[in-house]
DNA sequence: TTCTAGTATATTGTACGCAATTAATTAGTT
DNA sequence: AACTAATTAATTGCGTACAATATACTAGAA
C-alpha cells in the first residue's frame, strides 16, 4: 500500500483549526461565565443537568463525554461551590446520584439570558451557526469511526 | 437592552460541537502518534519547527498558540525524547532558541507517510476536508473578536 | 553609568482529560 | 450460601492549558 508524500502544513490541517477554535470558545466562556465562577466543564455539566437531573456519574458522562476520572472531581468542585449534590444511591451503592441543587436551578434563567447577551456578539446569524455546528458534528463522526489502529507501522522505532 | 430567553439546549450548541471534535481528533492523533511516542500538541510543535526552525519559545508559541507556562515544560520532555534542541541565545540571554534534533529531521517522511494514512481513513475528499476547515476557521475568527466583558452582568451575585 | 522600563522565559497554582488501576457492590452460576 | 464475573466510582499518574507571578536580562533615559 503505498503511502501520500504529501506536505503537511500546520495552518492547513482541520485538527488544528479544530483546536484553536475550542480553546479561542474556552476563553470566550471563561469569560462569559466568570460572574458565576463556573469553567467550561462544569457549565456543560449543568447543561445537562438541566436537562435531566438527577442522573447517575456515569449517565452524566456519556452526555457530556467525561469519565469519571474527570467527573468526580469536577463535581466535588461543583458541590463545593453548591452547584450539584451528591448522593450514594439507595438501591445500588455502586452509583452516585448527582442532582441539581436550588441554587443551579434558580440561577438557569439567569446564566442563559447572560450566555445568549454574550453569544449575540458573535455576530452569526441562526442558520450560519446551525450550518457550521452541524459542519462541525460531520467531521466528529468520521473522526469518531476512524481507528488509526487499522494502519499498521511498519517504519523503524524511533 | 432586552436579553434572549432562548432555551439552551447541550446537543444544539457550537461550542459543544467543538469540543466533542476536538477531543475525537486527540484520540485520534493519540493512537496515529503511538509508534512515535508523540503527543497532539508536541506533534503541532513539530509541524511548526519541520517548516521553520529554530524558532524562539515566543516564536514557536505564537504559532501553536500556547504561552510558555506549557511550551517550557512541554519543550523539555520533547528535549528529553531527543525530538528537539534548546540553547540560551548568546546574543540575547532571555531569549531560548528552540531546533529540531537529527532524529526529528529524519522522522519527518516517516511520520508524514503514516500520519497522512490514518488521516485517508476519515474518508474525506479533499473538498470537504477544506471546506470544513474554513468553516472552523471562519467561526474561530469570529470568537476571537468577541469579547464578553463588553457585556456586563447586572444580576445577582452567585 | 545607574536607574527604570520593557522583554523573554520559567515557575506556581488550579483545573481539566484520560488511561490504567483499585475498591466496593451487585448479579449470576453452581 | 459461596464463588465468580461484571459494573460503578474513585484514585493515581501524566500531560496539557493558562492566569499570575517571579526571575533574568536588555535597552533606554537621565
């Protein structure tokens, strides 16, 4: 099988268009949630939350695709500053229920009037955003059926 | 000014998009770099230096866009692997000179060639690859220029 | 030349992200 | 009931990211 000689050239690869797009949309969030002291993570656990809440650490992590090597101790943090609680489950000990506290659920009209203030100086009008998301979630999918394990090395060990 | 009561929902968000991407093509340049010991991000400083070296710790990092709180630590486990050489300027104490080893001048047909194979398993034409990274691009462009501080928060203190 | 301002890198502290392992619990088999 | 396999979280270890600070050096002004 032969193999491309093709030139790699960074500014041209989507990976890292991909991965300045991510952190440059860190930053933005960062920013835009600093006055509720949420990071990125936990503010895409809360949006799941509150979309379903409770929900089991690992229910969480297959939306929000963290493990719980990520997840436990975000949501201590996120317990912590009295955004989630945390409970041991009943029924099955092995599972950690997390639900909302009182206080996530007061403050989500709040933080999504302040999000959207602050996504409308994006300037993306509806469907630029919707095509450009669903651009983007394309890409994931190949990205996600690709294994690059099928191509095996064969050069020498470096 | 009146604020956005859209619903935000976690699946119909660009941000999210992203950053699911993003995370698949870690993955995937994860296990493509296996044989090389390399990680994502040193694999980008490679891709840096293989078209300009040496370069600065500023230079390169205003090209990868990392500052050197990561590139320092980062440059010197790629030093350790033998991928890259740091020298004080002479002329210029402050200043660190960053160069590709013998061995990273060596690799480069070799990792270009099995990166561009696992890359070919995307399935992607190179119509849609470009496409789709203008578009990322695009968007980045537009995050950049906006800057959430212009809009400040009048509600309750979380 | 001496003081000061600016610049380049390194360090510190906090928070992910994930592979690999461990510990606790449950379910299934005999 | 006793043993085994499977499941769920938590933990550990390593490598980013980045804000904030510290340190070393250079250049420019008085």
């Amino acid at each position: 099988m032969a193999s491309s000689n093709k030139n790699i050239l960074l500014d041209e690869q989507l990976c890292f268009a991909l991965y300045t797009a991510n952190k440059r949309f860190n930053h933005f969030y960062a920013e835009a949630l600093a006055p509720f002291k949420l990071t990125y993570p936990q503010y895409i656990t809360l949006l799941a939350l509150w979309e379903n809440s409770p929900m089991t650490v690992r229910e969480l992590g297959s939306h929000v695709n963290l493990d719980s090597g990520t997840l436990t101790p975000l949501l201590k943090r996120m317990q912590t500053q009295g955004w989630v609680e945390r409970k041991r489950d009943a029924a099955d000990e092995r599972q950690v229920n997390i639900s909302l506290s009182q206080k996530a659920i007061d403050a989500k009209p709040t933080i999504f009037s302040h999000v959207n203030e602050c996504m409308s100086l994006l300037g993306m009008d509806e469907q630029t955003y919707n095509a450009t998301r669903e651009t983007v979630k394309f890409a994931a999918e190949r990205i996600k059926n690709a294994d690059p394990k099928k191509v095996d090395y064969q050069g020498p060990k470096l």
